[in-house]
C-alpha cells in the first residue's frame, strides 16, 4: 500500500532549480516563465529557435507536456513526461505509472531523473534540423508528429491526405531552416463559421 502524493515540495520548484543548473546542456538556447497562481502553477519552456508551433511546460499536476499549437489553441499533445509521485510504505517515492517501480530517497531525485533529464535528451534528439513537425487537419487540426525528415521522404504526403476536408502542415523544427509547407486546402475560421452560419439558415 502506498500513500497519496506529498504536497511538501512543488514540482515547478524543483524545475527551476534543475534548470538553472543544466540550461547549458541544452542544444538549442532555451528560457523559462514561472506562473504562480492559485489554480495553476507552472513554468513555461521557450526554446528561441525551435518552431513556434511547440509548447513546453511543467506543472504540479502532469509535470512535463510538450504540445502542439497552432491558431491560438492547442491541437495535440506531443510527448507526455507525466511523473505520478508516490511514497511507498518503505518511505521511498516512485512513479506509480512505472512497472517495476524504481524508488529514490526523495521526490527531486525521481522527478529529475525520471522526467527532467528524459525531457533534455528528448529535445536534444528531435529539436534539430533533421526533423519537422508534422500537423494533421481533419475538419479542424487534431494531430500532431515529430518526423525526421528521413521519415517524412520515406513516408510521403499521400494524396488521401490533402484532398476534401483534409489537409498536412509540415513545419521545420528548427526557424530558419526553410519554409512551411501546407498541403491541402483548410478552411479558415472565418470559413468554418460562415458555413455555420449557413447551415443554421
């Protein structure tokens, strides 16, 4: 049997200790916002180069999203680094989402190692020029992909994919490293809410 998560330490907290001492061993140049409110404490991840499409945070309860953003609204998550604490009867904190539970001495050390320091080499392998990201509209934009561009000309944009209602945005991951490329035709919101407006007619 284990006990409920402590709330005597603050997973944003411990963020931004592990940030200002690892910042460096980021390859692409990243900052970070700490929001502190009642509700909904968190701390925002900017990379300056890295598609602007791509949203990092930490926060108490998911500990680390990665997301993708586009017109004002997030369309997908990415990659989830969710650490569920929990203490163990042996007094040890572990991830109840892990099988076998693998216990440290303190709830920093399972979050750092467990998420923070997957999250760095996560973006030290994708947040390059080798990769795109790739958004999916169906009706609305509703999927997101990281591809490396080996992926991507391996795997092309199919026909079934930029036809009718449905329609791919392929970003560079990195600014600067080329143009997007929409394939497709979506419809704009100003679009969609025409249409409405002529279907309740």
């Amino acid at each position: 049997m284990t006990t409920k998560k402590e709330n005597d330490f603050s997973i944003c907290e411990i963020f931004r200790e592990w940030f200002a001492e690892n910042q460096h061993r980021f390859n692409q140049k990243c900052s970070i916002r700490y929001y502190k409110n009642r509700e909904f404490n968190h701390v925002e991840i900017d990379f300056e180069n890295v598609a602007k499409e791509i949203r990092c945070w930490v926060d108490e309860n998911s500990t680390l999203e990665i997301a993708a953003r586009y017109e004002g609204e997030i369309i997908d998550f990415i990659k989830d680094m969710e650490c569920c604490v929990r203490r163990g009867k042996n007094r040890k904190y572990y991830c109840a989402f892990c099988e076998p539970p693998k216990y440290y001495k303190t709830p920093k050390e399972l979050v750092v190692e467990h998420t923070f320091e997957n999250f760095l080499k996560w973006t030290n392998e994708v947040f390059n020029t080798d990769h795109v990201l790739k958004l999916d509209y169906r009706g609305r934009w509703c999927a997101s992909r990281i591809l490396s561009k080996k992926e991507l000309k391996k795997n092309p944009i199919k026909k079934k994919e930029q036809t009718g209602d449905n329609a791919v945005l392929i970003i560079p991951m990195i600014n600067d490293d080329g143009d997007p490329v929409l394939y497709g035709n979506p419809m704009t919101k100003a679009q969609k809410r025409e249409l409405q407006k002529q279907e309740r007619k």
